[in-house]
C-alpha cells in the first residue's frame, strides 16, 4: 500500500489517503483513505476508532458497498483497532516501567 499521511498528531490521530495498493480496493474506491485516532483512558487503557473514507467509482461498486463491502470494512477495521489498542496499551506499559 502507497500511502500520503495528510494529518498528524503526535500519539493521538493519523489520516492518510492511498494512492496505490494491491487489495484491488483502488479499482473499486475513488479518494481512499483511513483515520486513526487513539484517546487515552484510565487504567492504561486506550480508545482506538479507525474510519475508513472512499467513494464507490460506479453503481455497482456503490450496490456491493451496501451489500456486504461495507460489512468486510467493519470487520477488517475492528481487528486492526484491536491489534492498535493492544499494541498502544503494551507500549504504554513498557514506557512507565
């Protein structure tokens, strides 16, 4: 994946917008992109929500985007937010000891 980071904040958000990849999802998607951003909670705890941004390029990308892509995006984001919490919750702790 071929990426431009449009916006940063240092520990708590990351935006991108793709330019190239493999996963097909270019043919598929105009203007893709994903956001990161990560809150801190009590505990050692952390927040992480990862939305994803793209415009279905015809009709039936547009009908197989409300039929089930959209579903795979959910997925597929969620385990990425769980490994990112996980790994931000395991930084976190090792940074304090």
């Amino acid at each position: 994946m071929v990426e431009r980071c449009v916006e940063y904040t240092p520990k708590t958000r990351l935006a991108y917008l793709v330019h190239d990849e493999t996963f097909g999802m270019r043919k598929m998607f105009d203007n893709y992109g994903f956001s990161v951003d990560l809150v801190p909670l009590p505990a050692r705890r952390t927040s992480v929500t990862i939305v994803t941004h793209y415009t279905p390029r015809n009709p039936i990308y547009s009908a197989m985007n409300a039929t089930f892509l959209r579903r795979q995006f959910r997925t597929f984001c969620q385990d990425l937010a769980d490994g990112l919490q996980a790994f931000a919750e395991s930084w976190e702790a090792t940074a304090t000891h």
